[in-house]
C-alpha cells in the first residue's frame, strides 16, 4: 500500500513534465491496415498462419522429478538439483526475479532489467483477475531499493499486464532508459520519462552494450476485457539480443514458436544465454491458440537448439507465477525435465528458483 501511495504522489508531482520519446525504424516489422475505419493500424507477426511443431508431448507428461520438491503435487515447490553454469566467460550475471522479470548485470557493471512486474497486475486489473481466478501471485523476489537505483536501462517485451506495470515504472522512476516496441510510449504516464521506442531488427547502444529488438510470435493487448478488437496488435510486441564483446544474451519475451528463432540465430549467431518461456501454453477450452503465442516446454528445448543457446535458463513457471493457462506452478518445469530427456537435448539447461542469481 505504501508503494501505490508513493507512485501516486510521484504521478502527482511530475505528472506535468513531458515524456522525453526517440523511434528506431528496423526491418522485417509487419503493419496492416484495419479494416475497421477510424481504427489504427496493426501489427502481425513474422510468421502468420498454421505453424509446424517438430514435437508435441502428448501423455503423462508431468510425471515427478527427485529434484523438484514440492509441498502439494506440482505444487509450492523448489528445484534442489546443481545450478552449477554450463559456459564461463559470457560476462552476464543474471537473476531471476519471478515470472519473466530479470536482472541482468553485464561484464561492465551495467544493470538492466527485463519485463520488472514487482507485485500484482495494475489496478483494477488485478482485483478483476483475482474475482475471477479467485488468486493473487506470490511476492516475487525483488531488488533491494539501492540495486534498483543503479539500474540504468529498463526493457520491456510487449504490453501485457504480466509484463508492464505502470506502478513499477513510477516506483524506478526517470532515471533509466527505456526500451520498448513501437508505439509502447502512450502506455507510459507523463513525468520526464526518457523512453526509445524500437522495431524489430532496430538496435541502439548502452554504454560498450549493443541491444537489438527481435521478433516474437505473439500479440499485444492492454484493456479490462481482453482480446476485443479495439486495442488488439496496436503496440508491437518481440525479444531481446544483449551483446557485449562477442557475447550474446537472449530475452525470447512471451512467444510461441515459429521460425523467427531461426532467423535471429542466423542473423546474430549463436547465443551465449538464452532465457525462454515455458509456461502458459496450456488452457483446456482453447489450448491450440495458447499454444500458437506461448512456447511449450518441448517448444523452448527447439528453439534453443535453433538459436545454438550455450545454456538455456526457463522462466514463466515458479511460486510467484500467476499460473496463467497452467496446470500448477511447477507443472511446466517437470515437463521440460521430462521432455529433455524423452527429446535427448543437448541444450544444458540452468533451472533456477525465484530469485536465484548465477555469473555466466
């Protein structure tokens, strides 16, 4: 409560000051025109259409794991195995912070975070969501206040509630830089905000860091009743690539699979870290559109063989989840356990809890 307080005091005070807003155009972005007159135009994916999946787990796919302990099945629990790097050298120390939301601190001593969303949804939207799932998420493991002040850029995948919150960005407040996708910066609250909107395939540089936005296969939506039409694929959605010295990391952001992975490995090369989504794939009315934006686990073991990841660290699953369109909160870290081995992948995979922190 003290922390909607303050970032309503903060909206107050700076409320007038003019948000500081740069666009970098790049390739491959897709806008059609609504057919809708008056509308704005939207945004498409890479890829439209059917996609292939090279392997879909179809039986007993979340059996238990000896190194996922749990207080209820799939339930309330912590990964025990080694969390012991796969590659050394990469320069990147990453934290997971709970759900998609990352600390990145590079070889320089550059902080960056990924998709920050420190509590809940924004309000009301999470007292909606709760009145309908009857569920809030967990506290996620958060930076202390003076780690947060030496953030210098903030990057968001795309505008969804899971992965924007207005309450954290008056809580950082207009110190750090900005990354977002096209037509992300009307979403922002005014007050001095320092904010460079990219397309895919755009870059711009951080101090020696070098930060492409990438495609994703997704859509983009920031309204009380989803899905209607009126502010569907307005704001453009994707991924990051963090470069420094030769070393690459990746940001998949929400996707599901199709082959922009392999396009951005053939584009940048090989990736050093990849953080990839392996939740919310799953919904029992309508699983073959969940899983047409949101990768599998199976789905994430390919795409980190396309994108040559050197480690692939899962995000999306975990005690401060929101569960969204999964089974539990564990249940789809137990199937990328299984499947790696049913699938025989290389990938080294470094599975954290939330809040775990590891130097690549």
């Amino acid at each position: 409560m003290q922390r909607i307080i303050l970032g309503l005091l903060l909206t107050t005070l700076t409320g007038c000051a003019a948000n500081h807003v740069s666009r970098l155009d790049g390739e491959g972005t897709t806008i059609k025109h609504s057919s809708h007159e008056g509308q704005q135009q939207r945004v498409t994916n890479l890829f439209t259409g059917k996609h292939d999946y090279p392997v879909t787990c179809s039986a007993d796919c979340y059996p238990p794991h000896p190194q996922v302990v749990c207080e209820q099945p799939a339930e309330n629990c912590q990964y025990t195995g080694p969390k012991r790097p796969a590659i050394s050298g990469s320069g990147f120390t990453v934290r997971w912070l709970g759900h998609a939301s990352f600390l990145i601190q590079t070889a320089n001593n550059t902080s960056l975070l990924l998709d920050p969303v420190s509590d809940q949804f924004d309000w009301p939207v999470d007292w909606a969501f709760r009145l309908s799932d009857g569920f809030f998420r967990n506290p996620p493991a958060w930076p202390a206040d003076d780690e947060l002040q030496q953030v210098e850029a903030v990057l968001y995948s795309h505008v969804h509630y899971d992965h924007f919150n207005k309450a954290d960005i008056n809580a950082l407040g207009t110190k750090p830089h900005y990354l977002v996708p096209l037509n992300f910066a009307e979403h922002f609250p005014s007050g001095g905000y320092h904010i460079t909107e990219m397309a895919w395939y755009a870059n711009t540089s951080l101090n020696d860091l070098t930060i492409h936005f990438v495609p994703a296969n997704h859509f983009s939506s920031r309204i009380w009743v989803p899905y209607l039409y009126e502010d569907q694929n307005k704001t453009l959605w994707g991924g990051w690539v963090i470069e420094q010295g030769g070393k690459r990391l990746f940001f998949a952001g929400d996707t599901g699979y199709s082959p922009h992975f392999k396009k951005i490995q053939q584009r940048y090369g090989d990736m050093d870290v990849c953080l990839l989504p392996i939740a919310s794939y799953y919904h029992p009315q309508d699983g073959e559109w969940y899983c047409y934006v949101h990768t599998t686990p199976e789905d994430a073991l390919i795409a980190a063989q396309e994108l040559g990841c050197k480690v692939m660290i899962p995000w999306g699953y975990g005690n401060a989840s929101w569960k969204m369109g999964d089974i539990s909160s564990h249940s789809p870290l137990l199937r990328l356990l299984h499947m790696q081995q049913e699938m025989n992948a290389t990938t080294p995979l470094l599975i954290l809890n939330e809040g775990d922190e590891v130097a690549l």
